[in-house]
C-alpha cells in the first residue's frame, strides 16, 4: 500500500460501528470545571441617568392615561351624537367609525402607557427568580411579601402618585362605553308594546306557514304538529314588515288526547278537542321552539333545551326557560276551520321583555300565574 492510499481517507464499511455511552457521573464532574457566567452587565437607561428624561418618560406615560380617559369619554359622546337611523347604512357606518376610534384610544391609551412605565420607569435591574416545586417555608413566603413591597417601591406605584392616580381614572373610565352601549340593549317601551299584541284577532283563521292554506281541525291527527301564522299574514305575501308580523305571530299547533290535557280554571274553552296553540318564540332568549316529541307531548327549545308540557298549558319542565310559551285562544268557526278566539293575553318572547301590560280581566287564570309582572 503505497502513502497516498494510507493519507487518503477511508470509507465507512458495514463493519464499522461505534456507540456512545453517555456517562452522567462524568458529565456532571466535566460541568463542574466551568464557572457560572452569571447575569451580563446592567446597562442603565437614559431615565436612569437622567432626571429630565425620567420626568419627561413620566409625563409620556402620564398623557396615554389621559387620552385613554378621553377616549372613554369621547365613545360615549360618539355612540349619542352619531345616531344610527332606520334605512340609513352611513349613520350606521360613521357610528360604528366614530365609536370604534374612540374606544380603541381607550384601550391602546391604557396599553401603551402601560408599556412605556414599565420599560422606562421601573426598575430595570436583571434578576434571578428560584422556583420551588412544593410551597415554601414561612422565611420564603416573608421574603416573597417583601419581594412584593420591594416591586412597589422600585415601579414608583405608591410614589407616583400622578401615574397610579390617571391610571385608575382610565381603568375606571374604559368600561363606561361598554355599559351605555349595553344599556341599549334593553327593550325601550315602544318595543314592549310592540311584543304585546300581535296579528291575531277574533275570527282570523289559522293558516300553514308558508303556504298560507287554512286549517280545519279534522285535519289536525293526534300526535301532529303545525307550524301555522294567521291567514291574512299569508295574504300579505313577502313584502316589508312580513318577517316582523310572522315573528311575533307565529305559532305551534298540536293535538293531544283530550284525557290528557290539564286545564286550568278559565282557559277550558281555549282549546277544541284536544287542539292546542302555543307561541312558538321561547320565553328563554326568543329561539323557535320547533322540535315535538309525540309520545311525552313535550315541545323542546333546540337552543338551550327549555322542555314545554303541552298537557298542562306548555309549562316549564326543564331548562332555563322561566315561563310557561303564550297560549293562542283557538275554536272553530262554521266550516270547520280552526280560527283564533282573540290575540294572546300576555306578550310574547323572552321574560325579560314583559313588562306591566293590559290584559282583558275575563281571560286572566284563576291561577293568576301567566300574567305576573315581571322586572
């Protein structure tokens, strides 16, 4: 073998193995020769060495507070200044403009202000926290309570009284928008009276939804369900207002033995022949209530499962719901067909709609369960 084959290097055969046997008693005695190379050197900031900029660093975070506040104030003066009007997309969209910039100085004011006190103004020394895997002894726990009293000291929260107190005016201001927009949700009295009286008057036929057709209770099979809307509704066909009045009108028709029903003392004559209508909007949150079981008699709403006994003036039986659905007056008129007796004697919908309302004195149960006031 000449020398430029010895120099030249040789290929891994087949043959070759090597294993690593990884020895920790050795490692940790090799760990043990290097030094702890500890924390880099503190590099002070200009804040720290200058008294002007600390307070000018000061008054930055100070004036974020303040935008922040008056960013609170302004989504206030947006939301009831910019109005949105019925049919109007550029109310809604200067509103929704208007009402976004402001809050989002609220938030960012609080945010950047924030941000700008702790990278200028605390303190900024580098530290080393030790975990413990269990809870510490009393020294530890002391310590740890003097740690705390030591961080208020070095973020200034106790001594900058301008900083903590703009702070807390913006804290307290930031939610003040989201309470006036809430407070809108809750229904004015024009939309009260609106869910008090519906479509339904004496003598107006029960109609199939959508198709419009009258219904005749021989039609009605124990154990069916009908999704139904008064006729003249139907009449009215698609146009404005259509999906309004059907929101409130609408109605669930079923048929039940007449042996099992459980009428209460003046509503025997609400329904025929084992022939019930109910509110098909749940009193819970106003979901459809549209799923039948025919051998319980139950209706259920699917949104939050509120279970209704139709036997018994569709009472709650399970789910949050709190009231029993509006029960629909029903008889039949001369050619058989089913028509109302008169509109619902309380209003429909949710429980936190109803509110105080008129209803004729000769309709209300002995009970007196169905027309409690409600807050």
């Amino acid at each position: 073998m000449s020398a430029d084959d010895q120099s030249a290097p040789r290929e891994p055969s087949v043959d070759d193995h090597s294993v690593v046997v990884f020895d920790r008693g050795a490692a940790i005695e090799q760990s043990d020769a290097f030094e702890n190379p500890g924390l880099p050197p503190h590099r002070p900031r200009q804040t720290d060495l200058h008294p002007h900029k600390e307070r000018r660093a000061e008054r930055q975070v100070v004036g974020w507070f303040l935008a922040s506040m008056l960013g609170s104030v302004l989504a206030i003066v947006a939301y009831i200044a910019v109005p949105i009007e019925h049919g109007n997309m550029t109310s809604v969209r200067l509103n929704n403009l208007f009402l976004g910039l402001a809050i989002a100085l609220a938030l960012l004011g609080i945010g950047i202000g924030g941000m700008h006190w702790a990278r200028q103004l605390m303190s900024s020394h580098e530290v080393v926290e030790e975990r413990h895997l269990s809870r510490g002894s009393v020294p530890s726990r002391e310590r740890a309570v003097e740690i705390f009293r030591l961080g208020d000291e070095e973020s200034g929260f106790t001594r900058r009284s301008l900083i903590r107190n703009t702070l807390i005016g913006a804290v307290a201001l930031v939610p003040l928008p989201a309470v006036v927009l809430f407070r809108d949700l809750a229904p004015a009295q024009d939309a009260v009276q609106a869910i008090s009286h519906t479509m339904w008057e004496p003598g107006m036929r029960l109609a199939l939804d959508p198709s419009g057709a009258p219904i005749k209770a021989a039609d009605v099979t124990i154990g069916s369900a009908f999704h139904v809307i008064p006729e003249e509704l139907a009449e009215i066909g698609h146009g404005e207002g259509y999906l309004d009045q059907k929101a409130l009108a609408a109605v669930l028709l079923v048929r039940v033995p007449t042996e099992r029903l459980k009428e209460a003392p003046g509503r025997e004559g609400w329904s025929y022949d084992g022939i019930v209508a109910y509110s098909k909007i749940c009193t819970h949150v106003g979901c459809p209530v549209a799923l039948y079981e025919q051998q319980t008699h139950h209706l259920l709403c699917p949104c939050h499962q509120s279970t209704f006994d139709v036997t018994e003036h569709a009472k709650v039986i399970f789910g949050p719901a709190k009231r029993p659905l509006p029960q629909l007056p029903i008889t039949v008129d001369d050619e058989g067909y089913l028509i109302a007796q008169r509109d619902f004697t309380e209003p429909i919908g949710p429980s936190y709609f109803e509110r105080l309302h008129n209803v004729d004195p000769e309709h209300i149960p002995a009970s007196g369960a169905e027309t409690e006031t409600r807050a």
